[in-house]
C-alpha cells in the first residue's frame, strides 16, 4: 500500500537518474515531485511558499553542485531533510557534506537504504520541530511569568500610596463644602480625583494580567476582561481610531481572565497598528460580542485598516510570521493567542470585512457548556466494553493507554497507520479509533482521509492524539473536519468521556 505523499524537492538534471530515484523512494513513500536543475530554478522553489518534506540533490550538476545547493537550504533557515546522491563517491567529498550537516549521502546505483534513511530523517525532522514548539513555549511562559510577578510587584507598591491619596482628595473635597473656594480650585481637586480613579483601574487592570492562577479555568465574565484590556490599549487607540462597543447579553465563558486579557490586548492593539496615525474620525475599532448558540460566544474585533490577504489567513498564525515592518513585534503575538484559546477549548480566525479592514474573532465555549461537558465518572465506569484502536509510533504511548483501558475495553494498539488500514480491509471494525498526529509515514489527517475513502462510518470514530506540534496543515484540517482532538499527556478523564460519548457500532458490525 502507497503511503503518505512526500514533497520532494530533486535537484537533477538527468531524466534517467530522476526516474530511477522516483522508482526507488515510490516502493516505500507516495511522493509529489518537483524538479530543478539550475540555481535560479532552485532558488526559486524554495522562496515560492511550498513546505518542503525533503530535498534530494545529485553532487555533479551543470551549474553547480549538491553542497552549494544545501548553502542555499541552509541560507533561508529551512530544517529540511537534505540528501545527496552521486554516482560514484569521493571519501572526501562525503565527509564535507556529512560535517556540512547533510543528512545523509548514497550511491545512485546502492539505493536499497534510501527508503529507511528518509524515514529515519523525517521522524528525526518532526521531533526538531515538535521540540522547537516546547522550547518556544517554556522561552515565553518564562518571560511571561517573570513580567507577571515584575508588574504585581509593582502594581501593590503603587497601591499603598494611591489608596491614601484617593482617601485624601475626598477628604478634601468634601471639607470645602460651604467653604468659599474658587470654582477652578473645586475643579482642580476633582480632575486630580479622577486622574487617580484612572490609575486605580490601570492598576486593577494590570494586576488581572499577571494573576499567578492564570492557568485555572472557569467561569469568566468576558465584558471585564474586554474592558480592562481596552484600557491598557487606549494609549495604542486615541491618535488612531474611534473606538465602539458593542457588547450582546452573554453569559460568562470558560476561561482564564489573565488568558484572555493576553489575547485581546494583543488583538486589538493589532487593529491599532493596522491603522495610521492621525485619522481618528476615518477609522473605527469596534468590539462585538454576541452568543452564537447554546454552548458558544464569539467575540469579533473590527478595523478599518487595510485588511489581511485572504493567502495569508492561516500564515498570519504561524511562529514568527509577521507581516509587520523589520523591528515591530516579533511575529509571536498570534500564535501565542491561538494557543492560548485552543487550550481553553476555543478557536481563534481572521475574516476580510465588506467594504475594508479585517474582523478578528475568537469563539469561546460557555461556562455551563463547559460544566456539563466535563466528565465526572471514572474511566471503568465510561468505557467499558468498547472496541478500540491505538494508532501512535510512539509505542510507549500505546502501551500506556492500552494498560488503562485493558481491563474494561478490548484494546489493539498499532505503531502504523498503514497497518491500520490493513486490518480495516480485513473486515475489522471498532468503537473508537484513536490516532496521533503526527506520525512518520502517514499522518493523522492522511490515514483519516485514507479511511474515510475506505469506510466514512469508521473515520468519524477517530479521536486525534496530539504532542502540541500542530502544522498549519494539521491545524486547518481540524478546524475544517471539527475532529476531536485530546492533548498529550492524556487526561485519561477527558479520553474516558469522548469514548462515551461514541456511538456503539449495530450488532453484527
């Protein structure tokens, strides 16, 4: 059986040799071709938006060779698969390439180990990058934790003083009643007793973003946090926007109030900068909130900047992708915020608005949705008597869960989802399937759509497994097929309540 399509990128300008090359990686891998044969044609697919899954390259070309063309790979920071194949091998020119950092080097007529070394390479590139996504995310929780306790601190020095000078300006302000004070002495003590009503709140506002509980979830009310995180913003607003509200009758959502601070304060001072400078009464920034339906809230923030390029909905999401001048912002803000909502069970988006400007909006589930939807029973009392399948290369993973749900389910674990697919053929059928992500060979989504090709009724029964490392790939094919998805380390609660919530297949299935 195929296996999942490879992008290849073969750098080759001898048709014979290419062919051959395809023949040999086809016998293991699907793969989608692209070839070059010159440095312009090279540079020119690396820069063209395609995500490379490996690079193929012969030593001796025409124009240049298999080591300029890894300088290029590496001059653009790509961490591809890099191999290189030569007719015949000069043990110098080898260990150049090794020590360079090419992945591995063989001989066009000794391809019997290209199909392993791919694979090896390609599990070895996924666990790179899924351990980039953990060292990104302890690098920011750090910095956040730290600017946390930094702005607490500060935030309870500034109250000792300000309490007593509130305390004080009333005071005054009450002994001058029947006093004869000039009316711009009144209004002097009066303005200095709103300037301090107006840092009390910034100091409330401040202190909800650096709780130390941030990561509790519960019911939250979602116009406090919009309008603490309006006020920090403001000073990104004024000179650039009119600002409107436009809040619905909502109930509170499940979140994190310091959570939720973090991304609409990042949402709007975006719209902000989306919108030059002194054209206030051209340029709106508007807050929507409205219920969506019995279990959801959305919440939407409108600009009237110049929009985002509906290429670049899903891009606008990714690490460090930016499309901000070189010195703004890091190209981190809207990747924080989608993780941030996705793992309080919301979603996050961007749509073109009629007319001008974008429509962010964050889809947030209610707290008694929440409630209701949290499992309470234990995991015998749930799944007992199910039929299931692990699919995860992980094999230790697999082991474990088929350890918790052994005693009460019929378990098969697998390390492949081709082999899964085989037993499917057989005539075997389950209650739940659940599958990783990511996996070496075929996918997740790829076995899902190999599945659901196969038998549509078994593929809605997969649970997706996932480490974190989601790709814009895999994150669009969520969002497009609403798969359930459940995190890594496993919460065996929530696992036990999406296994009951399946369906039992009829009798004689």
């Amino acid at each position: 059986m195929k296996v999942a399509p490879l992008r290849l990128l073969l750098i080759e300008d001898d048709e014979e040799d290419a062919a051959l090359l395809l023949d040999e990686l086809q016998r293991g891998f699907s793969v989608n071709p692209t070839r070059v044969e010159t440095p312009e044609e090279l540079a020119s697919a690396l820069s063209g938006g395609t995500t490379w899954d490996l690079v193929i390259a012969d030593y001796l070309l025409p124009l240049f060779n298999g080591l300029e063309a890894f300088a290029q790979v590496q001059q653009r920071g790509l961490d591809v698969p890099f191999f290189i194949v030569s007719g015949k091998i000069d043990e110098e020119v080898a260990v150049a390439a090794m020590k360079s950092g090419v992945h591995d080097f063989l001989l066009k007529d000794r391809l019997g180990r290209l199909i392993p070394a791919v694979a090896r390479e390609l599990r070895e590139a996924a666990l790179r990058a899924e351990r980039r996504g953990i060292q990104e995310q302890l690098l920011l929780s750090d910095r956040l934790a730290s600017l946390g306790l930094l702005a607490a601190s500060v935030a309870h020095e500034i109250n000792n003083p300000l309490a007593s000078l509130m305390m004080d300006l009333e005071f005054a302000l009450s002994s001058i009643r029947g006093e004869t004070i000039p009316d711009e002495g009144v209004q002097a003590l009066r303005d200095s007793r709103d300037c301090a009503v107006r840092i009390r709140d910034i100091i409330r506002d401040i202190k909800l973003f650096s709780r130390s509980d941030e990561h509790r979830l519960g019911p939250t009310d979602l116009h406090r946090v919009l309008d603490s995180s309006l006020r920090m913003a403001w000073n990104h607003v004024f000179h650039r926007a009119r600002l409107s509200k436009d809040y619905g009758d909502i109930p509170p959502v499940h979140g994190s109030e310091a959570r939720l601070g973090q991304v609409f304060l990042n949402l709007i001072i975006n719209a902000a900068q989306a919108i030059p400078d002194g054209r206030v009464h051209e340029n709106e920034i508007r807050v929507v909130t409205r219920r969506e339906s019995a279990e959801s809230v959305r919440v939407e923030i409108h600009d009237t900047g110049p929009g985002v390029p509906v290429e670049l909905h899903e891009r606008i999401f990714e690490p460090f992708f930016t499309t901000k001048p070189v010195g703004v912002g890091t190209g981190l803000g809207l990747s924080i915020c989608r993780r941030l909502i996705v793992e309080m069970g919301g979603s996050v988006g961007v749509e073109n608005h009629e007319g001008r400007g974008s429509v962010f909006w964050v889809r947030l589930r209610t707290a008694e949705a929440a409630v209701s939807a949290a499992p309470g029973e234990s995991v015998e009392q749930l799944a007992r008597g199910l039929n299931v399948l692990i699919i995860d290369d992980e094999v230790p993973v697999a082991r474990a869960i088929k350890r918790l749900l052994g005693e009460q389910c019929e378990v098969t674990a697998l390390a492949r989802a081709q082999e899964a697919l085989r037993l499917i053929t057989s005539g075997r059928r389950f209650d739940a399937i659940l599958c990783d992500m990511l996996m070496p060979e075929m996918s997740g989504p790829q076995f899902h759509e190999a599945l659901g090709q196969l038998d549509p009724e078994q593929a809605q029964r997969i649970t997706f497994m996932s480490g974190g490392a989601f790709s814009e790939e895999a994150r669009s094919f969520l969002d497009r097929t609403q798969a359930s998805c459940i995190e890594k380390p496993i919460d065996m609660q929530r696992l036990a309540h999406l296994l009951d919530s399946v369906p039992r297949k009829a009798p004689g299935n």
